[in-house]
C-alpha cells in the first residue's frame, strides 16, 4: 500500500468514531516516517471539500491540522455543495464531488454514472475554459433539481 493510501486511511478511522480531529502535522509524519510537506499533499489531495471535508491548518509551533467531516443534512448538505461549485468546475471535481453525494447517500449508484457521463469532456464540447463554466451552470441546475 503507498504510504498516502495508508495516511488517508489513519485519518479517516480517526474520524469514524468522531465527526471533527486535530491532528499534529509532525507527529503524524514522525508516525509515517516521512516528512510534513507529505502530510499536507494527502490532507489536500484526500481531505477536500468536494470530498465532504473541511480543513483548518495553522502552521508554527504547535501548528495543527483539524479536519472536520461534513455531516449530510440533505439538502443543507446540497446547498453548501452548491455554493462551493463557484463559477468553473473540472470533471475530475465533479466526480469527486458525485461519489461523495454517493457514499452520504444522497445519490444513487445510477444517478451518480448519469451525471459522470453528462457532465464529462466528451459530453461537453467547448474548450477549457467555457466548458467548465458551462459544467458548473449545468451541475448546479441538476443539483438545485435534486433538491
């Protein structure tokens, strides 16, 4: 197992039993053997709020990193994740995005491969950057629907 794949999984048991952690940038690098900057790449990569994650870091002496889960209130839920879409959005987001509404239950299994495959560069043919302001328009239109 890569060493973020195990990193990723000590927090997430750390939050199962709790909905928000603080975690010590060093001492979890001293627990992995590694340096912080490979704490901070798996903290962003794998804790994101398109993930259902909310992250505050302060650095320094005593830094920490506390990461709270979101807890899904459906529609509150839906509306936070609509607010954070903003005016652009990639694919790889929106997916990320998708199969967190998924494992929260919000979606099913179905609906998540329709809105994949809407919402994918071979659905939209424009270039970049239109295109992911046109996703954005169009996924935050299904997902006030949804609602």
């Amino acid at each position: 197992m890569r060493l973020s794949n195990m990193i990723e999984e000590f927090i997430k048991e750390m939050l199962s039993d709790e909905r928000e952690i603080e975690l010590q940038r060093n001492e979890l690098a001293t627990r992995f053997n590694c340096v912080p900057s490979q704490i901070n790449y798996v903290i962003a990569t794998r804790f994101s709020p398109e993930r259902g994650y909310f992250v505050e870091s302060r650095r320094g002496s005593g830094g920490y990193i506390k990461i709270t889960r979101a807890v899904p209130d459906n529609g509150n839920y839906i509306l936070h994740t609509i607010n954070s879409i903003g005016d652009s959005i990639s694919a790889s987001s929106c997916t990320a995005i998708l199969g967190n509404l998924y494992n929260m239950g919000l979606l099913s299994h179905k609906e998540v491969k329709m809105l994949i495959a809407a919402l994918s560069d071979n659905s939209i043919i424009l270039p970049r950057p239109e295109r992911d302001i046109v996703r954005a328009s169009i996924f935050k239109n299904v997902l006030i629907n949804i609602i």
